[in-house]
C-alpha cells in the first residue's frame, strides 16, 4: 500500500464519497503506528526513538524534502551502544563504508571526533586549531610569599607536566613567567645515584622585567612518609615558589597539563595473546 499525502486523503474521504478498502489501507499507511515506526512521545521521556534493526538509522536529515539529498543521519553503532553522526556529502558524492563518523557519542561518557572508538574524554581524529589553552590549576590559592608550595596533589610512579606559571605587581616593574616541562620516574634519590637531580630535572625557560630575584622557581619534592607502610611507592609532589615576596595579597597563577598517563607502564605490558 502506498502513503498519500493530505490532500489525497480528504479527497477519498471527501462528503458523499464511498472509500474502498484500499482508500482506508493508504490512510493507515500514511499513518504514524508507535510499534512499526519506532517512535513514541511522551510527557515523561519526550520523543523516543528506537531503530529497527542493528544497521538502521535513528534519523536522517534532508533539505527542502528532497529524499535523494541526505545530509545528515544520527544511528547506533552494530555492535554497540554508541551513537554516531555521520555526514552525507551532496552533489552526488557517496561517503565511503569505511569513513568514521564525525562524531561518536559512547555508553561511557567518551566523545570522538572522527573516530569511530574514542579512547579519551575526548577524542579527535584531526588537527585542531584554537586561539588558546590552559591547563588546569590544583591548588587555588599560591601566595607569593618567597616559600614552597604544592602545585600537585601526592604523586607516585613516572609523571610528565608542562607548567605556565606567572606572578606581578601592575606599574611596579615586577614581573615573572615561567614555562617548564617537569619529568620524574619514581623520584630517584641520593647524592651519588641522583647527582644534582640529573635523573629528574625540570626544564624550564624564565621571563621577568625587573630582576632576577622576581624568577618564579619550580622542584621535586619527595615525601619521605612512606605510603601505606611501603617504601617502595617512593611519593612525591611538584612545588613552586618565588626567588622573594612579592607582599601581601600578590599570588602565584599557573596552569598545569599532564602530559603522561600511565604512572607505573601498566600499557607497555603486552596482552598474553599478542606476546
């Protein structure tokens, strides 16, 4: 049976007309059915949508109605519960099978950028570009008070950090930045093993106006309170400070970035089946 328009169907059923059993099988038809369409709304869940079968789409998206002209379409993936959307390029043009989705939405509160299996919060398959970007701040108030103060919570294993940091005094001539890559791998210790803390520097470039002594300074702090009675998780802590006080009320500004993610190489550990 076929689905008519409105303007097909006032007509079968227009005054004095005798509808045939095919005129009442096409106004079914072209009918919404909440089992066989998939779709339903309610005051509860508002509109819901449920594809009907493993390759089918959620919703696609043409323009001026044209059905030969998909734009857009939004689907679950096969075998999963991720959603994807995925774009449909016109004039013609077919997306290839194997093309990523533009963006993948999954169970676990990931998001890909083309990428079809997003390992991160956010995963982008792609350049991006952006005027900006700051790292995140632990600590929300660091006095420029001359003293050391944790920029990171107790740390263990082996840790990467970019560190932008500044301090100043507006009209008063000081002025600091600081830009640094702080590396450590279990906080080696000792003069002899350690020597001048070769085996953890920090390497940072400086910028003042005034004087040295303005610098800000960043170390490696060691926790010498063994955790959980063990010796071996050797903590540690990143600390900054400035070379003199700035006086009351001037605090330090930083932004921190974790440039590495598996503190004791659990992933350079090969699955057994891949050995």
């Amino acid at each position: 049976m076929a689905k008519r328009n409105r303007g097909t169907l006032k007509n079968y059923f227009r005054q004095g007309a005798m509808p045939s059993a095919e005129h009442f099988s096409d106004l079914i038809d072209s009918s919404v059915n909440k089992i066989e369409e998939g779709f339903d709304k309610t005051p509860e869940h508002g509109l819901k949508v449920a594809a009907l079968d493993a390759h089918a789409r959620l919703m696609t998206f043409y323009r001026d109605s044209d059905p030969s002209r998909e734009l857009w379409s939004v689907g679950l993936q096969p075998d999963s519960d991720r959603l994807q959307i995925d774009r449909h390029l016109s004039d013609g043009q077919e997306v290839m099978d194997d093309e990523a989705p533009l963006l993948t939405l999954t169970p676990e509160g990931r998001m890909g950028v083309n990428t079809s299996a997003p390992r991160h919060a956010l995963d982008v398959n792609g350049v991006i570009g952006a005027p900006g970007r700051a790292g995140a701040q632990w600590a929300e108030t660091l006095p420029a008070d001359g003293q050391w103060h944790d920029i990171t919570p107790k740390l263990e294993g082996c840790q990467a950090f970019e560190v932008v940091a500044g301090v100043g005094i507006r009209h008063s001539g000081r002025y600091a930045l600081l830009h640094a890559i702080a590396l450590n791998t279990c906080a080696p210790s000792g003069f002899l093993f350690n020597f001048f803390g070769h085996k953890n520097r920090i390497n940072a470039r400086h910028a003042y106006y005034h004087s040295r002594a303005d610098k800000l300074t960043l170390r490696w702090l060691r926790d010498d309170t063994p955790t959980h009675g063990h010796d071996g998780i050797r903590p540690y802590r990143l600390q900054i400070r400035t070379h003199t006080s700035y006086g009351d009320g001037i605090v330090i500004r930083y932004h921190l970035t974790q440039l590495w993610h598996d503190a004791y190489m659990h992933d350079c550990l090969l699955p057994a089946q891949e050995e």
